[in-house]
C-alpha cells in the first residue's frame, strides 16, 4: 500500500485489508474457537464463558462487550480511539452475530479438538497480525491498553496477560480441566504466532554483493528494482585486488530476482543473503 500514490485508493486498500483481516479472525473464533469453548484472547475469551453460563451466546456478548469498550475508549480518549479501530470492532461484532444466524453451530465441526485449537489459534493470530502492520486493531481489549497508556502508569502488557489469564481461569471452572488445559495452551501459543506471522509479512532480505562491476548490478537494483544501494570500496585480503561491495535490501519476492541477476552478470561475485524483519527508512518501515 506505500506504492499507491492516491490518496483515495490507498484509504480503499487500507479498509480493503482491514475488512479481509477481521473476516480472517471471524472465521476462527465462530468456527472454531466459540465451538470448543476456548477461552483465551481478550473480548472472545470472556465471551465463550459468558455464552456457556448465561443465555446471551458469545456471538452477542462480543457485540455487548466491544460496543460497551468502544463507548469507555469516546469517553476516555476521544477521537484518539481512531475510526480504523471503531470499523474493525463493529464488523467483528456484526459479522459475529449474522454467521450466529446464518450459520448456527450446535457442536464443534470435527471431534479433534487439538486439530480446532490450531485454527483458533492461527487464523485469528493471522487476522491480528496483518491489522497491526498496517496500524489498525480490532478493539476490544486493545481499548483497555489505549485507556491504561493513557491515564495510568500501570505495565500494559502485565495487565492485558492478567485479562487473558483470568479468562482462562475461569475455563478451568466452567468447562473442566482438558477445556481449560486447550485455553492455556492456546493462550501460550498466541503471541508466539502474531509475532511469528508479523515478522515473516515484514520480512526482507539483505544483500552484501562483493564485486568487480558495480553498475549493471547498481542499475538493476535501481531501475529494475526500483531500490536504492550503498557501495564502497574493498581489497581482497589474499589477492589484495581492489573490490566494491554493494549493500542493498529488497523484498522477498525480489531477491531471487537480483540474486540470479548479479550470478548471470558477474558469476565470480561473493553474494552474503540475510533475513531481516525491521528495516527503518524510506520504502520499508517508518520508525
């Protein structure tokens, strides 16, 4: 979305992803996290509890809850809880209670629970990741961090943890201990996977390119790839022969493009190829 130049697009392609990201989390929590009682994650969490020991469904209570937190986040913050946040949390609600009646469940879809607890880990983990590399968030309990950063100086971490580590609890009780050894499981497993998922969207490679011809590879990498390099000089330890060496980052997808490039124009260049999933500057992410 950095390459889409009009402003109009751009906002269409924000929400674009914001719609698909939530509609990603949905799929997880009502098909496979609400089923199976899992109780970890925030809003959903509580809502699964809420759902088994009142009669409002936890498709419902995530309505009540969100749109309760979104109402505390006006109320504390103002226009700082952002209209990113307030879209995503209202269509998780909305497109939680319309599959309730669409597509009521009255079980878990299969009888392998452990086989469940993965897609209710991985594809709201998905969902959540992709939001938080685009500056967006899907309400909740993300409101109660916003208030406490806002008018507190208590650890955000710590007190969003102490949330998910109460709902789990509480499963224990209300659903037997295998239900609440799964929550545990899933609750442990969560962040892991956000960071794993957010990581491998960032991700991108780095080229350290020891060479005798530096401006066809420069010119690729500048008109083909549409980057940018930094060269300087070297010698050769042993041969003591004069080299340039070119660093330069590109995108997954481009760096077999340039890695076959430089192989073709100049075979005998030394190529050094590393991951990296924080890169600061213009073109890759904004400190």
């Amino acid at each position: 979305m950095q390459n889409i130049k009009n402003p109009f697009l751009k906002v269409l392609a924000e929400y674009g992803m914001i719609t698909v990201s939530i509609w990603i989390m949905v799929v997880g929590i009502y098909f496979f996290k609400f089923p199976n009682n899992f109780a970890f994650g925030g809003v959903t969490g509580f809502s699964s509890i809420v759902g088994k020991v009142t009669p409002i469904s936890a498709s419902d209570f995530t309505f009540v809850a969100n749109t309760a937190l979104l109402v505390l986040g006006f109320i504390f913050l103002g226009t700082d809880v952002g209209i990113k946040t307030v879209y995503s949390s209202m269509l998780m609600s909305f497109s939680l209670s319309a599959l309730e009646r669409i597509c009521p469940l009255s079980a878990p879809l299969t009888d392998q629970p452990m086989l469940e607890l993965v897609f209710a880990i991985f594809l709201p983990a998905v969902g959540s990741a992709i939001l938080f590399n685009i500056g967006a968030s899907s309400g909740g309990t993300d409101i109660i961090a916003m208030i406490l950063k806002a008018h507190s100086s208590l650890n955000i971490g710590t007190a969003l943890l102490c949330v998910d580590v109460a709902s789990v609890l509480m499963s224990f009780f209300v659903f037997g201990p295998t239900t609440g050894l799964y929550s545990s499981l899933g609750l442990m497993a969560k962040s892991l996977v956000i960071d794993e998922v957010i990581e491998n969207i960032n991700l991108c490679k780095c080229f350290t390119i020891i060479c005798d011809d530096p401006d066809p590879i420069c010119e690729y990498i500048i008109h083909d790839l549409n980057r940018s390099a930094t060269t300087y000089k070297a010698q050769g330890a042993f041969t003591h022969h004069n080299k340039t060496v070119i660093l330069t980052t590109v995108k997954r997808g481009q760096a077999v493009w340039l890695r076959n490039y430089v192989r073709k124009k100049e075979p005998s260049a030394f190529i050094l190829i590393s991951n990296s999933s924080e890169i600061i500057g213009k073109g890759f992410l904004q400190s």
